[in-house]
C-alpha cells in the first residue's frame, strides 16, 4: 500500500497531465459530435428522382444505402407528417419556402413538422404538385441489454442494463443477490 501512495505522489503532476488532457479530447469529440449531429438534423430538399434512388437518398440524407432502401419503403406506404400551405410561384420555391420555415421553427409551421427527428426530408411531389415533409427517426432509442461482468477478483456476476439514447444503465447480480449498479452515457457515436 505505501508503494502505490509513493508512486502516486511520485508521478501526480504526469497522471494530472494525462487526465487534463484525456478531458480535453472527451471535451472536443462531444462538441465535434453536437455540431455534427446538429448538422445532419436540418431539413434537407429533395426531388422525387432522388427518392426512388437508393444511392442519391443516401448521399442527400447521410445515411447508408440499406437505410436509404428502407426509408423509400416507408416513404411509400407513409403519409407525409404535415401539411402545411404556402404561395410561391413554383413547387421549388415552395419547398424552398418550406425549409427555410422548419429550420427557423415558424410558428406558421405545424408542430409535427418541427419536432425534433434524425432527419427531415423535404420532397417537391410533382405527381400531385405539392411539398412533402417527412420525419425520420434511424436510432432505436429503448435497449434492453443482459451480459456478465468479470471483475479482477475473479467473479463473475450476471448483468442486465438498460438504455434510453445515449444514456446506459447496469444492474450486477450474483446469482439472486443484488451487488451494485454502473450509470454510463455515450459521448461520441461513428
């Protein structure tokens, strides 16, 4: 014990260095993460050529092109969240018009347009000359999760957790007995 408490002392302004800068990092990849998150929620504009094209869907709205496959099936059998009336000369300048609403969160805007989602896609529909927005949510946000957690001692306990979004929870069992709890939230996702 008196050679841990000496190494300690011996090495604090290095391991405080090391913390310091280790909060630093975790610091910078959860603004990158805010900014960037932020960045992919805004409306994007569509036309209707890139949403049959799983492809272009997935390069306009940054996501995968399986992902890109399952929200044109959904497009398809979904009704667009909204509907919302506005003058412009031309389907373009009305989804235009319409972006621009839901980035600035117009109160002329219905509400379920302007919730919070993983992304919002604008479409110009020319087959029924209108503008649709649509809400899509990709993350699963409810998780049930069961484990073990080996600690050095060598026990093993059984361990069952919980999340909702970034934020994770643990229970650790030994058999029936109940032996603590962890508390963990995610702060950079790629």
């Amino acid at each position: 014990m008196d050679t841990i408490i000496q190494l300690l002392r011996r090495y604090a302004p290095v391991i405080t260095v090391a913390l310091f800068m280790l909060l630093v990092v975790v610091a910078g990849l959860f603004a990158y993460n805010v900014m960037h998150t932020k960045k992919l929620q805004e409306p994007v504009l569509l036309n209707q050529a890139i949403t049959k094209n799983p492809v272009k869907l997935g390069e306009a709205l940054n996501v995968t092109p399986k992902v890109a496959k399952e929200i044109i099936a959904y497009r398809e059998t979904a009704q667009p969240v909204a509907t919302y009336y506005t003058k412009a000369p031309t389907l373009h300048d009305a989804a235009v018009v319409t972006k621009n609403a839901i980035k600035e969160k117009s109160p002329s805007v219905p509400k379920e347009a302007i919730e919070k989602s993983d992304r919002t896609a604008i479409v110009e529909n020319t087959d029924e000359n209108k503008v649709d927005v649509y809400k899509i949510n990709l993350n699963k946000v409810h998780r049930i999760m069961g484990g073990v957690t080996v600690m050095e001692t060598g026990k093993v306990y059984e361990t069952i957790g919980y999340q909702a979004g970034d934020f994770q929870s643990l229970a650790h069992f030994e058999g029936k007995h109940f032996k603590g709890a962890s508390a963990l939230y995610t702060f950079a996702k790629w």
